[in-house]
C-alpha cells in the first residue's frame, strides 16, 4: 500500500472501453495529444486546456468557499526530505529520480505528491491554536513512474494535476472537517450531474501505526459522519492506510466501470514524523496536529476522462470549449458576424474578471447546411446565423447545435443568456 | 550563448540590495520561503500565491486580447527530443536529468523550455497558412541546474514559470507580430506604472546559421518597428542569438541595477531542426513557419522581485494580497463585521467570475491604535473601523493603510469602489 496518498495509484483501472472513447472524442475536438518522447504525460491542446482551465478556475472558487488557501510548491525535493516522509522507503520505485551536474552528493526526487512540502510550509512558522484548521491547496502537477505497458490515455498516466488539499487540524475539529468534505463533494458532483456516486470507508489493517483509541475514534467519527449524510455507504473492512482511515468516492463511467475519484484521508503519521506542533490554548503547551488529505476532482486528468465519457463530447456551455459559432449566411455578413462577436465578448474591457467566451466566425466558403453540420460535429455548443434579416433588425438567431428551434435575440440579450449559463454552471 | 532562451539564464542579476529588499518585506508580509531541501525553488506561502496568481489571471487576460491561446505540455521528455532542439549538444549541463526504474533505456531532461513542446504541438496538425499567426502560452514551471552558489531570492533560481509564448509565422507577418508584441509589453508595463524601461536590440553575431539575406532582412524589420514605437532603443551589436536578432526589455530596480524581463526572439533555426511546415495558399507547396519566443513579464519570479522592488510592500489593491482589514472596535462589532465581509465579497454567490477580496477580520484584543498599526505593518491596503456609529448607520468607516482621511460609505458603495479598482487595475 502507498504510503500517504491522496490519489489511488495502486489501484487505478486498467484501460478500458472509456478510454476509447474518450480518445475519439478527443481527436474530433482536438482536445489533447500524447507522444512517445514522454509516455504517460498528456499535451493538453487550446480546446483541452479550455477545460483544463475551467476546472480549476472552478475548484478554486469553491475551495475558497470552503476557506481553503492556495500554495505554490516546488516539484523537486533532496532524498533526505523522501527519508523522513517514508517515501524513499517505501515508494522510492515510483519515483522519478533527478540529478544534475552538481548533484552527485544527494539525489533529488520528482514529487509524487504535495503532502510533504505542505507539512514544510506548516512547520516554517510558529502556528497558533487560533489558525486552525489550516486548510493549504495545491493544484501542482506530479509525477509518478507507472510502468510504460500500464499507460492508457487520461486514466493512466505518469504526469498527472490534482486538487490536492492538506486540512491541518486538531482532533476536535475532524468531525466538522470530514462533513465540510463530504459536502463540498456533494455540492461538486450535483454541479457536474454525476448521478449515484458511492462512499467506501476503509478501515483499520492489520498492520497499523498509532493507538488502537485513537482509531476506533476516528472510524467512529467517519461512520457518524457518513450515516449523516442520508447517502448510500459501504465498508471496506481493513482496507484503510497503515496511517488512517480514508473514505473515497467511487463514480461508474458508461460501461458500468468504477473509477476512484474523491478521497478523504486521516493521516495521524506525517504530522508525527515531521514532528509538526501548534500552541495550544494553554500556554506553554505544545499540541500535534492531525492532517487530512483530500481532494475533490481527485487526478484532474481522470475527472476530465469521466466528464468525456459522461457527457459524450456534447459539453455543458460553461464547460465547452466551443461556446459558440456564428456563421455568416454569405460573405457580406462577415463584418456584420466580427462586430457580434466583439460585443458579446465585451472586447472593450480587458477587465480581470469581465465574461469572455470561445466564440469562433465560420469563414469558409460552404453552404450553410454544410456549415451547420461541422458545427456539430466540432462540438459546438450553439450556433448564431447571421444573414440579412440579422443585419436588418440586430436581432440574432441563436440555437443549440443538438436542436432546431431558433431564438432572434439582441446581441445584448445573447450576452446576458451566456453570463447566466456560465454563473449557474449549465 | 544559451540556444534558444525565452529568457536571459546566461546573464542573470548577481544578488543584490533589492533582494535583501525583498526578503524583509517578504517575511514581512509572509510572501514565500526557501528551503535547504530544495535550494533555488520557492515556496509561494498563501499571501505571496494570490499576487502570483492575479498576476498570471492578469496576463491571461491581456494575452486573450492578442490572439494567444493556452496550452499545457510535459515536464519531462526523452533525450531524443533535447538532441533534435540541440538542448543535449549545447544546454545539457544546464538541465535536470531524470531516470526511473524502467528509464535505463534512455535519459529524460526536465524541461528549461518550451518551445521543444511547442514545437511538437504545431508538428502533431496538419496545419494551413489560414491558421498562421498560430500563438501559443504556457505558464509551465521550468528547471535550470543553476549552480548553488549563485542562487539567490526570486532573481536567481532553479525553478521558475515565464508567460512563455511563442508564436508561429509567416514571414510577411513578423512586422505585425513583433509591433504588437511592443505594443503589448508597453501596455502592461503601464499598467503596472514602471517607469522608463530600455530597448535593447541585438543583432547577427559572428558565427550565425541561416541566410544572410534573412538576417539583413529581420533586423532592417525589428529597427523600423522600434524606430515607429517613439520610444528610446539602443543596439547591441553582434549580441543576438546564432539563431536571430532580439529585441530585451530592461527594468531598473531602485538602486539603479538592471533587469531582464521581457523578451523578443526571432528564430530561423528551431522550425527548421524540428522540420515545421504548413501549407501555403499554393496548392501543393509547404512553407516553413518563422518562431517568435517571447515574454511579456519574463521570469514570473524575477518579475515579482521588481514589483517587490517597485512598489516597496505598498500594493496597488488589485495586487494587494491583503486588500482590507475589518477592525471591529470591540467584541461587540464582531457580528456585524463577520456580515459586512460577506457582503462585501458576496459571499452568498459562487458563480465563476464574480470579484471576490482578500479581506479579513481582526479578532485580537487589542487597542484601536495598535490594531491600526499592526495592519500597516503587515501591508493591508484599506482599513474599515466598525464601532456603535457604523453598527447604527450601516455606514462604514472606509481609511486607507496608509492615509488618514476616511470615508463613510454604505457596504455596496465600498463593494462597488473596490469592484472598480480591480477594474482599472489600481
Ligand atoms: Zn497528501
Ligand atoms: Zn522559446
């Protein structure tokens, strides 16, 4: 078993029919690339980083929500910082070792994981009972030396982001962490309408460290937790870490597969090992806190394969890549098309948060049948004819690409639709 | 000479003053630490990430406006590809190795650049002239094998993110790429009100690749471009890369030492090495695109080091990691306090692009005066005082840090008045 993970790399699932698929979808709309001078890490394309983007764009603004602060860390770390997290030990063959002309006294190693640069910046200052919990976020990306004959698209890969989250807390404050958790995922998934996600408690190995109290506390808080949260949940009895007890959100893509997305890991052991302390309320009196690693997306290139699959390349606009494509009747309608664009951009602000979509001008020369058909097949979202009768009243003709009824709208009225879909996540 | 930087690591600042400058306010304001476990890479602590990441949120936003779109590559990358891009042959010193337990086959570089990536990704397409100006941005984290003894602050490290891009072109379109790639450079330089930065244009060095017809041609290009901004250049003879003529940015920084920041690279050689071709409006013929490297703030850290520099730990608010401090005059405020900071962000919405600040409550029990103090020691932007008049009013008491003079307003005008700031970026 891994120690200390907030991802599932030692049980990933093996290519699929998923996969696929979504390497289908993803040529169609060129959405990303691998190549074979880097196996197992993904090029994300401008239409795959489109999404990429919003994503995080999105978990950020839900993190903060939740209180959440980010962090940037380094990516390589000397093997005596992988000595004292356990990982040369452990897990010194998935790492991805690193030297340089002056190295030779101490190798480097590549991170597999934030946890242990997050436990540095916790230790750095002097920390307060008053600044917990501490919740420290990390969208880094990390690497991990999965054999070459084992890589498969998005689902495995040895490249990969995650929404990587460490809650530093104390034991009084894991109850109210785990359901803070809970419902940020719930919250998250209703948003994306991932239907019937599963809860799976893992609890104490036979091989554990730490007090058998201090267990049987924590698993009674998660149970307590989970029961709360009137969803369905089931028990992997030993299945926990050698450090805690985790739950982890299982999601099914089309073919009925499970995939491991969200977790929620008690770690009781890097705290020890870092010997990480707080002042408590007492004074004088030095405190260790408990860590819980989590994440909500889980690998970011995982979720985006189950969002493939889930929606079949037919992307909710907030999401989409292609927003929209307005296609000139003739070419007398280009300048007309150019102004319609700019407007619903709002190209005159380069505010920083100002609503600017990806909106493209169909400017070959086809017939409009034939236009209409590419669209769709590129994914766009909607499509917004302009011909005379557009020009003559300003008044524009919007429809969904996957529909036929058309709506005439002010380019104002169009602007305002798209802000709407993009503030309530459609 | 380094072949092909988007940045100048041949000739970066020694240590200076401004960096010990920059250490005391970045204790100060708890901006970023270093650590023995991984010396040249920076930890950005949460207050140093909200400025990293409103920068890079800036840029992006800037970039949209002229043409570039996004994408995200790999880190690590075989041999074979730093041989084709010549890094192995004349850069390999200068690079992380990386190997792994199934690697011994063939070493990995970790990237200094992107543009090997960059190139991979043009190559991957079939690509048509009506796709040219084709410009790509990476903000990827890249590795140098600086030597430990020159490792200092944010000027000098092992691990930096530039706003890398690069564009691909014809060459009939390199007088209008560089113009607004100038164009660019100087509206964001305003923006960030730095006074008087320096043009340096480099030209063909003694030993060159290429043709010297091309040369004659690029730099009689880059000196009428300078000549049309109005602005003061100078030239740098035969200091250009053996690959093309370059136009640097150069800032000062309070003590009169220069730095490098932006940059504008004209290659002839990389799509060449990599054999980039797309098709001209002939039928049937291939043309060879010319690469522009370029970088608007530079170094993303060495950029900050200059803000650092420029603005003395004062931030503009749009930047300010701490735009306000609330300062309840007694336990009694706290409740009304806790409601103003929610209104102010408008908490109740966690739609995408809605603005949100960095405003926090001061809870200690300490005298008005010394809370005031404290807040300007620590860099907050605004105060806002709540006692028993605002409780009544619903007005509150809106001060800048640094100013004496307050303002009454109600919470939608002081949410308006900081909307705006971000707006126009002050
Ligand atoms: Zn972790
Ligand atoms: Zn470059």
């Amino acid at each position: 078993r891994l120690y200390c993970s907030s991802s599932n790399a030692t049980t990933p699932p093996a290519p699929t029919s998923t996969s696929i698929t979504n390497l289908t979808i993803a040529n169609k709309q060129q959405l990303y690339i691998t190549d074979a001078v880097t196996p197992g890490s993904v090029f994300f394309l401008p239409h795959g980083t489109r999404i990429f983007n919003k994503l995080i764009t999105f978990m950020k603004t839900q993190q903060r929500q939740y209180g959440f602060e980010e962090v940037i860390t380094p990516l390589i770390y000397r093997k005596t910082l992988w000595e004292k997290s356990g990982h040369w030990e452990n897990y010194k063959d998935d790492m991805f070792r690193v030297d340089g002309a002056d190295l030779e006294k101490e190798a480097y190693g590549l991170k597999p994981m934030n946890c242990p640069g997050h436990c540095i910046i916790f230790d750095r200052l002097d920390r307060s009972y008053a600044e917990l919990p501490l919740r420290l976020s990390d969208f880094s990306s990390l690497h991990r030396n999965e054999s070459s004959g084992s890589l498969s698209g998005l689902t495995r890969v040895r490249r990969f982001h995650q929404d990587d989250g460490h809650i530093f807390c104390s034991k009084d404050q894991i109850k109210a962490e785990i359901t803070a958790s809970l419902k940020m995922i719930n919250e998250v998934y209703s948003i994306f309408k991932i239907p019937g996600y599963k809860l799976l408690l893992s609890t104490r190995p036979e091989s554990y460290i730490g007090e058998l109290s201090e267990w049987n506390d924590a698993e009674a808080v998660l149970k307590e937790v989970l029961e709360s949260t009137g969803q369905e949940w089931t028990i992997n009895e030993g299945d926990g870490a050698f450090y805690g007890p985790k739950i982890d959100v299982i999601l099914k893509d089309h073919t009925g597969k499970e995939h491991q997305a969200a977790t929620i890991q008690l770690d009781f052991q890097l705290p020890h090992r870092f010997n990480l302390k707080y002042n408590s309320k007492e004074n004088g009196v030095q405190l260790q806190p408990i860590m819980i690693h989590r994440a909500v997306f889980g690998s970011l290139e995982r979720f985006l394969a189950i969002l493939i699959d889930h929606f079949n390349g037919v992307w909710p606009f907030w999401l989409s890549p292609r927003q929209a494509l307005i296609v000139p009747v003739s070419s007398n309608h280009l300048e007309f098309a150019k102004t319609v664009k700019a407007q619903l951009n709002n190209d005159a602000s380069n505010a920083i948060h100002d609503y600017k979509f990806h909106i493209d001008i169909e400017t070959r020369n086809e017939t409009v049948g034939n236009k209409i058909k590419e669209a769709i097949k590129k994914g766009y979202t909607y499509i917004i004819m302009i011909g005379d009768k557009e020009v003559e009243s300003g008044k524009i003709a919007l429809r969904k690409a996957t529909e036929r009824k058309t709506e005439n709208l002010s380019v104002e009225e169009v602007r305002q639709r798209f802000i709407d879909l993009e503030k309530s996540y459609e």
